[in-house]
C-alpha cells in the first residue's frame, strides 16, 4: 500500500468483500462450523486485499509502531487496566463526552431513549457517522498511545472499526450483554472502554474474566450463549472477575473475543462509557458500530499507522 506524498489528497481504501452478510447466512442461520465460516471469510478478505494485510503487519513488527503504546495488553490475561491519567487525552475525552451528554439531556435528546422498547441499557448516544461531528474524539481514537496499544497486541495495524458512547440509566435487569458472553466476531479484537463518569460498583461497571480464566467456557456453543454467573462460577470461578471502576477517563483495553464479561447490569446511577473497537484488517465480519472517517478531518494530520487504522491512503 502506497502512503500519500505531501499534496496528494487523502482517499479511502476499497474493500471488496464484506464478510458480515456472510457470516450471519453462513454460521448464524445455517450453523455451519465457525471454524470454518471464519477462516474462509478472513482469507477471502486477505486475497482481495494483500498489500493491505502485508503493510499492516510489516508495520506492527518495526519498533515505531508501538514506541508511544500506553502499556502491554498481556497476551495470556487478555485485558490491560487503566487509571485516570494513564492514557493520554482519556480525560479529555471523558469531559468531551459529558458535554455531549449534557447538550442532549438538555435538549430532552436523552430521554427519548428510555422509550426504546427492545433495549433500556446501552443506549448509543453517540455511533458510528455520528462521530464525524466531533473530530477532537476520533483524534483520541486514533492517537498513536490508543493505536499502539492495539498495534502490539493485534499483531498488525488494525482498523478503527466502529465506536460508540452508551449511556445505561439506572435498571434492575441481567439480561442479554448484562450475562456473561463473548463476542464472537474473530479470534482475538480490541475495545477500549472509557469511563465518562466517576464509576463504581453502584454503576454496573463492565467487568471480565481473564481470557486464562475464561478459557475453559471458550467453546464454540458458548459463542452463541449468555451464561449465568452460576454457569460461569462452576466453571471458572466468578473471584477472578475484574470490573473497570474508577473516575472519569479511567477504564481499560479489553479483547472481548477471549474474556467474558458484561456490564450494565443492576445500575443504580447513569452509567456513561465511551467505546472504540479495533479489528484486524481481515476480520471475518465488520462492526455493528462502523463508520467512514471523511479523509480531511479538523486538526488531523495522520502518519502511515493512523492513516491504515482510519482506512485512508
């Protein structure tokens, strides 16, 4: 893949396969092996595209790709915890996103969300093309500490694959991701959650197993699942869960394919996250958060690595 030289303008890379159409035909409605619908859509991504996968992983070995991460997401733990400071512009970020919320609360834009009938937590605030309204963020997004991070323990220069700014009001539910699961979109992904709010056990914090500790449920029916704490207890025991508590700007990276975890459950005050997910360039499907970043974005000049994960050359 070819970096644009100085005055040449900026344009998104084409992607001739869009696997999640696919794999929802393929492993969700047929019930074919994941196995073997995921393997098949990757390497059809990668064939369309090798340059793409080949640059990307080039990269991620050269030691500029991740001189500036915030910290090592450890292989074997899956996860990599955050105070407030640790992560640069994650405080900022926080504080952009309570302003958001604010404007909209204000505009009674928030309360119209209670009205949901499907879902009465997780509500996007934010997702998705609606970020492109607020560049100061995807900015954060795609700062090479985030990126970095992601970079070293993806094995290649991912795709900022989607965002969104969730806001829980208070419940009294565990259901559906308030259980226990996994995500199931590849073998291994990134989500940074970022507290917005000062956040505690009261807020139903995200919380996780360990990937270690949650290897022992990583079966490909429990893909499909929302277990029970007493499923998982018996399994793997629920002492080693780990929630991401703490005051605005604090949270954590997390691969959500290899740990179990839920959040937004039993919430006694709005809870407000910030979430940006990183996939591999050949995940076998896109995210339900996707966006296209306009290829001239405010204050933004990105270097070779920003440039790959915003899909732009």
């Amino acid at each position: 893949m070819s970096v644009a030289s100085p005055g040449r303008p900026l344009r998104r890379i084409f992607q001739p396969v869009r696997g999640r159409g696919l794999r929802k035909l393929l492993w969700k409605r047929l019930h074919l092996p994941r196995a073997l619908v995921h393997p098949a859509l990757s390497a059809a991504k990668a064939a369309a595209n090798p340059a793409q996968v080949r640059v990307r992983r080039e990269l991620a070995r050269t030691p500029a790709a991740t001189a500036r991460a915030a910290g090592e997401i450890p292989a074997e733990r899956g996860y990599l915890l955050l105070a407030p400071g640790e992560l640069p512009g994650a405080v900022e970020a926080a504080a952009r996103c309570a302003r958001v919320y604010e404007e909209k609360r204000a505009h009674a834009g928030v309360d119209e969300h209670l009205f949901n009938p499907r879902k009465r937590f997780l509500l996007a605030l934010l997702q998705g093309d609606d970020f492109c309204a607020h560049p100061d963020l995807i900015r954060f997004m795609v700062s090479r500490p985030v990126l970095d991070t992601a970079t070293a323990y993806l094995g290649s220069v991912p795709v900022l694959a989607g965002a969104a700014l969730w806001w829980t009001p208070r419940n009294d539910t565990a259901l559906r991701s308030q259980l226990f699961h996994f995500d199931a979109e590849d073998e291994r992904q990134v989500k940074l959650i970022v507290n917005v709010f000062d956040t505690d056990a009261r807020h139903g914090p995200f919380t996780l197993l360990p990937a270690d500790v949650s290897a022992p449920l990583r079966r490909p029916r429990s893909l499909r699942q929302r277990l029970s704490d007493e499923q998982v207890d018996a399994a793997c025991g629920l002492g080693h869960a780990v929630s991401f508590v703490g005051g605005p700007g604090s949270g954590g990276f997390v691969d959500t394919c290899r740990c179990l975890h839920y959040g937004s459950r039993h919430t006694r005050a709005d809870r407000l996250v910030l979430m940006v997910q990183f996939m591999r360039f050949d995940c076998p499907t896109e995210s339900t958060f996707a966006f296209a970043v306009p290829p001239e974005l405010e204050g933004l000049e990105p270097d070779a690595v920003q440039k790959l994960a915003l899909g732009l050359e």
